[in-house]
C-alpha cells in the first residue's frame, strides 16, 4: 500500500510567544495530538466549532510563525516539513487559502502572480504570459478581468477575496491545496461560483488532495468529500463520510463535545 500525500501524526502545536516551561506549553497547546491522513486525489473536510483549533492547524500545516510545533510531524510527499519555513513548503506543491485574505496596497494581482508562478515553476515567467492565464482562469471563475490590475484584495469584496484565493491555487497548480474555511462570509451565489471553481480545478487536476476547512455543511453541497473530520479541543474526535456532515447539520457539535469530554473524565 502507497504511502499518503499528506499525513499528519500526534500533532501538537502553541502560539510561538509562549513562554517554554512545561506547565506553560501545555497549558497553551492549541493542537493536542492531531492526527490525519489525506491520499492524492481525495477532499477531506475539516468540521469543528469556534475556537477548537481549526485555523491554527491550518496556519500550522504552512509554517506560521506564530505557532511552534511541540510534538509530531506533517509529511508531505514522505518529507517531514516541520523545519521548513511557508516558502519552501509552497514550492513543494503546498497551498493555504486564506480566512481572511489580506490587503496588499502598491502590488497588482498580475504582478503578484508573476512573482508567486515564477517561483512555483522555478522559471521567470514574462507579464504577457502571466496575463493570459489569467484571463482563462477569470473567466471560470465568472471574474472581471480588470481585478488583474487592480492591487491584491484592496477594495475587493469578500467574495472577490475568496475567488482571487481559488484564481491563485488554480494558476500555481498544487499538488495539496488547504482551504481555511473558505466559505466564510459568502453569500449564495458567491459559494456557488468558488465551489464550482474548486471542483473544477480539481476536474483537471484529479491527483491533487484537499483539506477543506468549515464550520458549515453548505459548501460540501457543491463538493463532496472523501471523508470528513471532526476538530475538538484541539484533536479530530470523529471521522467519517459525507453522512457525518449532514448530521453535524442537524445535530450541531455540542453532542460531539459532550462525549468527548465525557470520554477525557472516564
């Protein structure tokens, strides 16, 4: 059996600025002990309530730092890449879509993206060439071909920012796209249009794996997942297919935290 794509075991991460006792690193730990495995060409989804450690795993998986690993590894490709700083994990074919996507003012997407793809690809890729991509990949995703001129996220709305995050994973072309609940704050049509852009991506990339991270089952209604996972305290609960998620829906994770806590106490 072939190893997976991606694969994390007994995860343990805290805010860096922790100051390093023993009693301290563990009282702060966010990430207790994670544990996931993702194959190429599969989605996982990642469920959990607020404040259960979901965007800190994500910002983890790409090398924050702001966050210090205490314990485990995360595998990419067979390659622990704990040691390795957000640069050299997205060279190797990792991606993280922002929650909150940030503003950078002076800096057009065009240009961005020359810098990103040229860096990626390991070649100077020219203007021209950066321009006609993206203009194939706007059009899927129902974008004004103007944002590519304009500087990265300013003035955009949110569902602008979530798009110009799937324009990016679809240009850069990575072989694990992590998605850090990219749903969030969208409106109806909004979803629709970044659901269909990430399953079209992975349509003409099938051996690319995906982490989706959510609150919610709605995006999961123009993606299925391979499995779903449940995040609490700071470790996965609970794993499952797509059926999981629909119970989540109707049933809310205070059921999932009431026997995980109960389980702690026995």
């Amino acid at each position: 059996m072939s190893s997976p794509l991606f694969e994390i075991r007994d995860l343990h991460a805290r805010p860096s600025d922790v100051e390093d006792t023993e009693e301290n690193g563990a009282r702060q730990e966010i990430l207790r002990g994670v544990d996931l495995a993702v194959a190429a060409g599969e989605l996982h989804a990642l469920m959990g309530p607020n404040g259960s450690g979901k965007s800190t795993l994500a910002n983890v998986l790409l090398g924050h730092p702001g966050y210090e690993v205490t314990q485990g590894t995360i595998k990419f490709k067979g390659e622990d890449v704990v040691g390795l700083g957000p640069d050299a994990r997205a060279q190797r074919g990792m991606f993280l879509g922002f929650q909150y996507p940030e503003e950078i003012p002076g800096v057009k997407v065009l240009n961005f993206m020359q810098t990103a793809m040229s860096r990626r690809r390991g070649i100077d890729l020219s203007l021209l060439e950066i321009r006609l991509a993206l203009m194939e990949k706007m059009a899927a995703l129902d974008m004004d071909q103007s944002f590519m001129d304009r500087h990265l996220n300013e003035g955009f709305s949110g569902g602008e920012r979530k798009r110009n995050e799937i324009l990016q994973m679809a240009l850069l072309e990575p072989d694990l796209a992590i998605l850090d609940e990219t749903d969030s704050g969208l409106d109806v049509d909004s979803l629709r249009i970044v659901g269909t852009g990430v399953q079209g991506i992975r349509d003409t990339r099938p051996e690319m794996a995906a982490l989706l991270i959510t609150h919610y089952r709605r995006i999961l209604e123009h993606l299925e997942p391979d499995r779903v996972h449940v995040l609490v305290d700071g470790r996965i609960v609970e794993s499952g297919g797509p059926a999981l998620a629909a119970r989540i829906d109707a049933e809310g994770f205070d059921a999932l935290r009431a026997a995980h806590l109960a389980g702690e106490l026995a």
